[in-house]
C-alpha cells in the first residue's frame, strides 16, 4: 500500500539535505528512519555481530579495548581543563 504524507516546507528541507548528505533521495532516507524505528535491538546489532565474527576478534579481545577504552576516558575526564 503506498500512501502520501505532506510536509510543511521547514520538514521537507530537512529531510532533502540530509537526504542529500547520505546520499540518498528524500523519500529513501525517510523510509530508512521508518525502518531504522521499527528494528529491534538484535537486528541493528547483527552486522555488528556478523563483522566482529568474521574479523577473528574474540570477547575477550573485546573486553580488554574495552577496559582500555574506559580507563582511558577516566583519566581524560579528571585532568584539569588548561592542563
């Protein structure tokens, strides 16, 4: 079933730019943010999952940048700004 929906000027220009920054006509891209909403966490995660398992990396490689990345946070967030 194909239906229309109207935008007012404002929404429309919106949608055709960053449309146009991703490459994609205005309808497209708002088809993809319909779909994107009505994902599940699971399928937003697979390629994720699929990339991840074909890169040979394993939950404990995973953990460790992980650990590395927040402990590396850690430290960023308690120096003084200037310093």
């Amino acid at each position: 079933m194909a239906t229309t929906i109207t935008l007012d000027s404002r929404h429309f220009k919106a949608a055709a730019d960053k449309a146009r920054e991703l490459g994609k006509t205005p309808r497209t891209y708002i088809q993809s943010l319909i779909d994107a909403d009505t994902l599940t966490f699971d399928e937003i995660l697979a390629p994720v999952r699929e990339s991840f398992a074909n890169g040979g990396a394993t939950e404990e490689k995973l953990d460790e940048a992980v650990n590395e990345a927040r402990k590396a946070i850690h430290v960023q967030s308690r120096r003084k700004p200037g310093k």
